[in-house]
C-alpha cells in the first residue's frame, strides 16, 4: 500500500474516530489488554489500543489491575494513530468531587500521614489522589506516624500552584471535634478509673491561698483543699507543699457532673489529737494571746484554748498582762473534741488553788486595804489583792441607808475594810466599812453630817470630803480611842 493511501486511511479513521467522541478531554469507556512495565494498553474501540502511561494510574490501581478489567479513562492527546489516556486524570476528578461533598455534608475522610512538615503533616487522602495539610495541633494526646491513617474532617479545598500538577488543589483537614470527642472519651475514662478511699501519686501543678492542684492523671487535676493539707493549721500551702512535688493523696470526694476529684493529705496522717490524753499536763507554746484566751500549741503541732477564765488565779483585766507570744506554758488538758476539732486547756489548774491557803492569809475580822473594782446597785466587788476578790454589801458601805453605791465610792478608789465572812466552798469573801466602827459605836449623825463634812479652804470656801478622807477620819479617831482604852488597861495593871 502507498505512503498517500496510508495517510488517507488514517485520516479517515480519525474523522471516525472524532465522530464517535474519541477526542482529546473526552472519558471514555474502555478495556484492559496488555500490561508492560512502562504502559498498560486499553481498547477503548480506536483503530489500535490506546496507551495508559503507568504515571496517569495511581499507585493502588498498578497493583490491581489485569488483563481484561474494564477500565474508565480520559483522553488527553492523539498524534497520528495513537492515543494517550489517563485514568488517574478520571479519578481524581471523581475523588475531588467526592471531596467537594465531604466538605459540604461535614463527613469523616480517612486520611494517610505522608511526611512531616512545619507545624504540621502533609495527608494524602481519596486513594492518593488527592494531597492535604493537617495541623499538628490536631493530634493534642499523641504524634502520628508517617504512612499511619485517622479520620478527619475536611474544612477547606484550594488551587495549588505547586509544581507538582498531579495535584492541581489541596486540601485542608481538623481533627478539633474529633479531639473535643477524644477528650471527652478520655477524661471519663480516667473518672471512671478513680474511686474515694484510692490512694494516688501525682504532681502538684500550682499553689493557691485555698489550696494546691494536684494531677491525679494524664487529663485530670484534683484539689488539695488548704483544710486537707495537715491536721495542723496551714496559713497557705507553700509552707507545706512546692510545684513539681510528687505527693501521695487519698481521693476523699469524687463528682462525676462537674468531674471534681476531692484530695486529702492529712488524712494519711496520724490525726495527732489522737495522741493528745484529757487530764494530761503538757508544755505548750504560747502562739496567740487575745481578748478571750491563749492559743498554745501542744507538741505534735496541735493548738488548744486557754480561756482567759482557765488562765490563772491572779487578778488581770487583758490575758496579754498574764503571757505573750512564745511564753512556755504549762498546760492541763480539759477536753478533746474530735468532732470540732478543739481543744480545751487549762494553765491555771496546773497551779496551786490559792483557795486552798486562805485560811493561812486571811481571817474573819482582819482589816485590809482594798480597791473599788466594779461598782454594783447591790455592792461594790473589791479586790483584795492579786488572787482574791470580796464584796461590799451595799449595807455595809456607810452607817446610813445609800441608795447606791456612787454616793460614797467611785472605781479605782483605795479604802480600808474589815472581813466578815469568808465561805471556801462559794469562794467568797464579804467585807464591810461599817464594821470598822461598831466597838466606837459614835453618836449618830444627820445624813447631811455624813456626807457632807465642810473644811476650811484656802480661799474660805468649803468643800465635801471625799470618803478616804472620811474613813481616814474616822479610822484615826477610832485607833485614838483603841489606844486609850488600852493606856487605861495598862494604868489598871500597873496599880
């Protein structure tokens, strides 16, 4: 056959050929019929086979096609006689399509790790056909590795003017639901894991004023209150505990809705009022002195209560006159309570009960100096001296009827009585002024006498004695006629 009868032939077969659709762009439908190394030859219904290049079919199809599979191919050029297709051009507008639906309806794509790269991975995804970038962000609990498959979802599809053209746009996957569900599976998991009473080991993360975080697991933190820190009282948790210390902790609450974990470390103690014996005497430690009492610590760390009414015997008007900030204290345990957590004491039964010596100190009708301390409608408390107190019936204050004590005594005022009773059992003492003068027994007087007695003044003026002036007076002049009585006593005895 002629070269020009050839041609024409082969023209005409190619105007056969258009008119069938067999163009360049165009997706035809073909069938494998020989597979080489370099090409796989497809009857798609052309005068000869026409050629797939193995670079135009991706790598899972290579593996699994075979002679006779039909096979769905693109046209992309004809020169003479022959005809180059590409299916991996067919897929990848399927797998792109596919992808585009994806995006839209928010589905899951199985994605494969293919190298690691800044910030993040680079995924191939839809068999290969398609190439991606993950944020490395997006894997929070562990790193992938590189040919390893997750799900993702697919948030964005771009023109890439790469130089690769097998892959004309690229994709965008997030993992940030998936890890909000990953997290969510996992914290309940580990809350599941924990129960009160289990002893854990963990971290502490950070100090507070209320407390300390303590991880108990990879995902979760629970609070160490600062009540739970010691038995003994904590002002803050840096003087017990530091962040990045590893500490054993008992779970003493758990709340499965807010996923709150409860730690105690006291209570891996020995609670050390346990040890603290009701009756016991100990040496304390004076750690705070205020208007109501003494706080002292006992050994063991423990801190009790001294009332100011379980202080001492002696005479004092602010706790603070009898001990200050880090006195040693000798102190008589009262009461434990473990319920409240007190601790009651007492430093004044360690001391001698000067009620016991009384008798040794005063007597019924002994004459003492005493203080005006408080000032009642009935009387008047006086203070003997530092340990014992009496009280002056209002009766007994003048030789006339008072209507309270103020009329003749103010606070403060220093006078002299006389014992009339003294009752160890009440622990109380009575005295009286009256009682100084009823051996004189002197002529009674007008009340207007008694209150008011005038002298002479610098000026002419008079004014009223105030009544130490007036017991002074009068208790001279009563120790005048005492040492007359016994100079006639004397004379009677020397005739």
């Amino acid at each position: 056959m002629s070269d020009g009868k050839q041609h024409f032939e082969e023209l005409l077969q190619e105007s056969f050929e258009e008119r069938r659709g067999l163009r360049p762009g165009q997706i035809v439908e073909g069938r494998v019929v020989k597979i080489t190394e370099d090409a796989i030859y497809v009857d798609i219904g052309a005068k000869s086979e026409a050629i797939l290049p193995v670079e135009e079919v991706s790598e899972v199809d290579l593996e699994r096609l075979q002679e006779g599979d039909p096979v769905r191919v693109k046209i992309i050029s004809r020169r003479g006689g022959d005809i180059k297709v590409s299916k991996r051009q067919v897929d990848y507008q399927n797998a792109l399509l596919e992808a585009q639906r994806d995006k839209q309806e928010g589905n899951l794509v199985t994605i494969t790790i293919e190298r690691k790269v800044k910030k993040g991975y680079e995924v191939s995804a839809y068999g290969g056909l398609l190439r991606g970038f993950i944020h490395e962000k997006s894997f929070p609990f562990d790193r992938p590795k590189v040919g390893e498959q997750r799900q993702a979802h697919l948030v964005e599809i771009e023109r890439d003017r790469g130089d690769d053209k097998r892959f004309p746009h690229r994709l965008f996957f997030s993992r940030k639901e998936l890890v909000l569900q990953e997290k969510e599976s996992r914290l309940q998991q580990e809350f599941d894991s924990l129960q009160e009473g289990m002893i854990i080991e963990g971290e502490v993360e950070s100090l507070t004023d209320y407390g300390a975080f303590v991880k108990v697991t990879e995902n979760l933190t629970g609070l160490l209150h600062v009540s739970e820190l010691s038995w003994n009282r904590v002002n803050h948790p840096k003087e017990v505990l530091k962040p990045g210390e590893r500490i054993r902790a008992k779970i003493i609450a758990l709340d499965p809705e807010e996923r709150r974990i409860s730690l105690s470390l006291k209570q891996l103690q020995t609670d050390p009022l346990l040890d603290i014996i009701p009756e016991e005497v100990y040496e304390g430690e004076v750690e705070n002195v205020t208007d109501f009492g003494v706080f002292v610590k006992l050994p063991g760390g423990v801190t009790g209560l001294v009332h100011r009414s379980e202080l001492t015997y002696r005479q004092f008007n602010h706790p603070g006159e009898i001990v200050k900030v880090g006195d040693k204290l000798q102190v008589k345990v009262k009461r434990v309570d473990l319920k409240e957590r007190k601790v009651q004491l007492s430093s004044k039964d360690v001391e001698d009960d000067p009620w016991n010596y009384i008798s040794e100190k005063y007597r019924v009708g002994q004459e003492v100096e005493v203080t005006a301390q408080k000032l009642l409608d009935r009387g008047v408390i006086v203070t003997l001296d530092e340990y014992f107190d009496g009280f002056l019936p209002i009766g007994e204050i003048a030789l006339e009827r008072l209507s309270h004590p103020r009329e003749r005594i103010k606070e403060g005022d220093e006078f002299l009585v006389r014992i009339t009773d003294i009752d160890p059992s009440s622990r109380r003492i009575k005295v009286s002024v009256r009682a100084l003068f009823e051996k004189k027994k002197p002529e009674p007087k007008r009340e207007e006498e008694a209150v008011e007695l005038p002298v002479a003044e610098s000026k002419g003026e008079e004014r009223k004695l105030t009544l130490g002036e007036v017991f002074k007076e009068e208790f001279e002049k009563l120790l005048g006629a005492k040492k007359e009585e016994q100079a006639e006593q004397d004379d009677q005895k020397g005739e």
